[in-house]
C-alpha cells in the first residue's frame, strides 16, 4: 500500500494495529525549537529516529541529549535513536531551529530498557556494484550490535549509492513464518530523494511468474507491506534514501525468501550475502 505524502499533523501514518502492517508502527513529528512532543504506544516498542535536526529526549527518566544533529536532509550526517521500551510514555523537545523526527515501532509483549544509538554505535553495510545496477549503503540503527537489547524491532536507513539504480533485488518477500526458509515481518518505508523532485517506483509482486502492481514513489511517500516480493528503484539522476521499519512476528531477525526465478541473481551482486547475514 502507497500513502502519499501529506500533513499528519504529528499523528500516526501508521498507527497501532493498523489493518495493512499490524506489527508495525510510524510517525512523523514536525517540531520548531522549544516545541515538545509526548506520545506512549501500548503493546508496541520504538525507536526515535530525527530525521532532520536535534532534539533532547526522556523516557521515563532516561535522556539523551543532543540526539541528532543532521542538517538539511537526510544525507546531512549520520542518523541517531533511542530505543523506546514497550508503553513507555516517551517525550523530547527541539533544540535547533526545526527537526523531523520518525517514530519506528514493531509490536511486542515484554518490557525491556531505554537506550540510545549514536553515530558511532551505527552498523553500516555497503554492496552491490555500479555495473549491477545494485550498489547502495545500509545504516543499521537498530541492527545486530543491539540484537541483545530489543525485542522484534529493525530500523535502519537505506540509501542508493550513485545516481539511479535498484534496492531490495534479487526480489524477496517475508510474509509467512515457515522457519527455516522464511519469516513473517510486516515493513513500513519513508522514502526521500536528492534532489527532492525525484521520484522513483516501489513493485510488488504477490506471486511467483504473475503480473504484479508498481507505486510511483515521491519525496515522502509511505509504504506498507505485507506480503509479496517488493524491489524498489530510484530514476537516474537522482539518489534514494528510504527509512526502514522491520516488526517480526514470532523473532527478531529476518529470514529473507528471494523468489525462485530470481534468485540465482544473489550470486551476481558483490557483498549480497553480507547484507542479508545483518538483518537480525
């Protein structure tokens, strides 16, 4: 499902128990300096991501300061979060003259600490290639090195590497669990492009060898989903970026299922394997 960009006035675009991705949670929250937010998501844990700027945030006597710090957009340096146990009541307040902020969250039943990610705890993964048409570079905020800390949580940013070129192929899906072949993760993106009036189409396949549907992605563009083989691409001329939210079912880490007639392409891509090995 596509949801096109608009002004959520800081509600949920995906909210608890949503009908499409019912792991999944996200928010978009547009502060000025001084303003404030507050927010508590019963029987789902999450993570505060600033897009844009810095904010200082509390969880329920924990605090981070300073948490942030990119400029313009996403490219603007690297990303931050803090990790938000489930129902927690949550708040943080704008430090700088504007930030964005998303709200990543995965349903889940156990109670665990707050804690915060910053730059230099990040888990980057790089791969593909120009020549494959593949390259791109992963920023995990909630990947491997917090696998101990977190319950069915993975947040983490993607972005193309070069100009144009495609992401998430060979095509995969993750919608049934069926261990140790596949696991069932509900995944919600945000996409952002450079420069920002380019545009770029998210597919979604939901069978093997049958015609499937395409989205036309812009700058904002939310999208959902449940099951199917889902690759995305980016036009030429223009980098993609798109923040990631992962909830799993029964575990945390992901059990990709790459569609059988294209499958053998894992071995054309350099570094494919490394990247997969990550998402846990």
């Amino acid at each position: 499902m596509h949801i096109a960009p608009y002004d959520n006035q800081n509600k949920a675009i995906v909210d608890a128990d949503d009908a499409t991705v019912p792991l999944n949670y996200f928010n978009i929250v547009k502060l000025s300096k001084g303003e404030a937010f507050e927010y508590q998501v019963p029987g789902y844990e999450t993570c505060i991501v600033p897009a844009t700027g810095s904010i200082d945030v509390d969880v329920e006597g924990f605090t981070a300061s300073d948490l942030g710090g990119r400029g313009v957009d996403v490219w603007d340096g690297e990303p931050e979060g803090v990790y938000v146990p489930v129902g927690a009541k949550a708040s943080f307040n704008c430090t700088t003259e504007a930030a964005e902020i998303f709200v990543a969250g995965a349903k889940y039943d156990k109670v665990l600490d707050p804690f915060a990610v910053r730059a230099d705890e990040l888990d980057l993964v790089q791969y593909g290639s120009d020549d494959t048409k593949t390259h791109r570079k992963i920023k995990h905020i909630l990947g491997q090195k917090q696998a101990d800390k977190v319950g069915r949580l993975l947040v983490s940013e993607l972005f193309t590497v070069g100009q144009g070129g495609w992401s998430g192929f060979p095509s995969h899906k993750h919608d049934t669990d069926r261990l140790p072949d596949e696991t069932r993760h509900d995944e919600t993106y945000n996409f952002r492009f450079r420069p920002n009036h380019g545009s770029g189409v998210q597919m979604l396949q939901r069978e093997d060898g049958k015609p499937g549907d395409a989205y036309h992605l812009v700058d904002g563009s939310t999208i959902c989903l449940d099951s199917g083989y889902h690759p995305c691409c980016v036009l030429p001329g223009y980098e993609m970026y798109y923040f990631t939210i992962l909830g799993g079912l029964s575990q945390r880490s992901l059990v990709q299922f790459f569609q059988p007639s294209h499958a053998y392409q894992i071995e054309t891509i350099p570094g494919i394997k490394d990247m997969i090995a990550k998402f846990k």
